[in-house]
C-alpha cells in the first residue's frame, strides 16, 4: 500500500461508518456476514447493526412455533404477535433486552428468520439474537 492509498481507503471506511448510522442493511451484508457455527453446522450472518438471520428450509408456520418454543425454552416472554405482509413479527423480553424475531416467507417451504436483542438503545446482543437461531434451527431438526 502506497501513500496514495491511504485517502482512498479512508474515504471508505468513512462511508462504511455513516451506512452504519442510517442503518443500511445492505451495506452490512456486503461488508460484515460472517458465520457463527456450531455442531450442526449451521451459520448465522449479521447486519452491520447487529441483527442475525439465518434462512431455513421450513414452511413459515413451522418455524414460527419452533421460535415460539424456542423462546419459551430460553425462558424469553413473549409480548406480541403479528402478521405482516411478508410473514410474521415476534416481540418479547429477556432481563434488559428487548427482542425482534422477524419470520418472513421466502417461498412455501423456505423462511428467513431475523432476530435483534437490544440491550438499551445503542447495543446489541448479538450473541442471544444467534442463540433465538441456533435454538429454532434444533427445534425444527427434533432436538
């Protein structure tokens, strides 16, 4: 790298960070998925603000009761249920957390699950919102 990189690389990092302040969960596939396995092999990628998601080869239905379970199990109240265009949105709490699992339709047999734990009003938990995952994931496989 040359000193005349140096600018350009900035400049990126820069934009990087102000995606980040809007929210643009494009940029953050783009720039940060990354993969969090466990036994199963299973991977969970995030958004740059901290949201996991995972995709399952499972009819919505299906994984909604398995999130369902999957939270009672972890011991997380459930507060509301609802329906949206493109699938469903759980919400519930965990000691000073507050979850979003977002159960959205991506064809008859395949769901894309999306859960963020925030913890107050500028962090996340990443590591709860990959468990609420890795939790539905062994529910729907019988365990």
């Amino acid at each position: 790298m040359t000193a005349r990189d140096i600018p350009g690389r900035i400049a990126m990092v820069a934009l990087s960070f102000l995606a980040s302040l809007s929210g643009c969960a494009a940029m953050g596939l783009t720039l940060f998925g990354v993969g969090a396995g466990v036994g199963t092999g299973t991977a969970v990628a995030y958004t740059l603000d901290g949201t996991a998601y995972r995709t399952v080869s499972a009819p919505l239905p299906k994984v909604e009761t398995a999130a369902l379970a999957a939270l009672d199990r972890m011991g997380i109240k459930i507060e509301s249920k609802e329906k949206t265009e493109q699938g469903r949105v759980i919400a519930a709490s965990g000691a000073d957390r507050q979850i979003e699992v977002e159960l959205e339709a991506v064809s008859p047999k395949t769901t894309r699950i999306r859960t963020v734990a925030k913890q107050g009003f500028f962090f996340k938990d990443r590591a709860t919102a990959t468990e609420i995952i890795l939790q539905t994931e062994k529910i729907l496989n019988g365990a």
